[in-house]
C-alpha cells in the first residue's frame, strides 16, 4: 500500500501535466486521474504510458516511470491474531492452581503454509 500511494501520488503529477490542471485539483478514482469539478480523465493506463514514454512529459521535474519500493516495518515482529487462554482456580490455601491451559491461534486462511509451524503439546 505504502509503494501504491507513491505511485499515485506521481501519477496525480503526470496526469496534471496532462491535462494542463494544478496537481491539487487531480483526484484518482475508480482506476482514473479525474480533474475535481469537471468531466477531465486519464485512465490510469494511459498516465502510466506518458510515464514510460515521456513524449509529452516534465522530464524537468520528474524522472519517467512509475516504479517505487516502500518497506514495511510493524510495530512488533509477532503477530498473534487469535488470543491464548489460561484457566485457573484458588485452592483453599490462597494459591493459585492451573487447572487447565489453552493455547490457540487462528490465522485465518493460510496462504504460505511453509511459514506456519504447527506446535501440539499435551502434558
């Protein structure tokens, strides 16, 4: 997403260059560059063209094509989408006893199961 939004954010450059529109006016929706208040569109494909061949392009203040790289570092490196239980109980001399401890994670739909690791204990 973060690559994706640089990416947009010049091809709302290119396709007001384009259209001969400030670039605050350009709005991309629905897979087009629209100039807000009027009937003025680039469909993305065409803005991606004039990004790769710069014809009628400001080569003076941007360098042609449309690729970009974003890196993505989340707040933490574990990520559990699912809980973990743990049941327990006071015995009458105020300590605490684990009766019963439950562990279960729910990834939803696996798309690369080799990085899953599939961990059954029962003691």
């Amino acid at each position: 997403m973060k690559a994706l939004d640089k990416i947009v954010a010049k091809g709302k450059k290119i396709a007001a260059h384009l259209m001969e529109a400030a670039e605050a006016d350009i709005e991309f929706k629905d897979g087009a560059f629209v100039v807000r208040g009027t009937d003025k569109k680039k469909a993305f494909a065409e803005v991606s063209l004039a990004a790769y061949v710069p014809h009628n392009y400001p080569l003076d203040k941007l360098e042609p094509g449309l690729n970009e790289n974003a890196f993505y570092d989340p707040a933490t490196s574990l990520s559990r989408p699912a809980a973990t239980s743990a049941k327990s109980r006071w015995t009458r001399y105020r300590h605490v006893k684990i009766v019963n401890f439950t562990a279960v994670d729910d990834f939803g739909k696996i798309i690369n199961p080799m990085i899953v690791e599939d961990r059954c204990t029962a003691d």
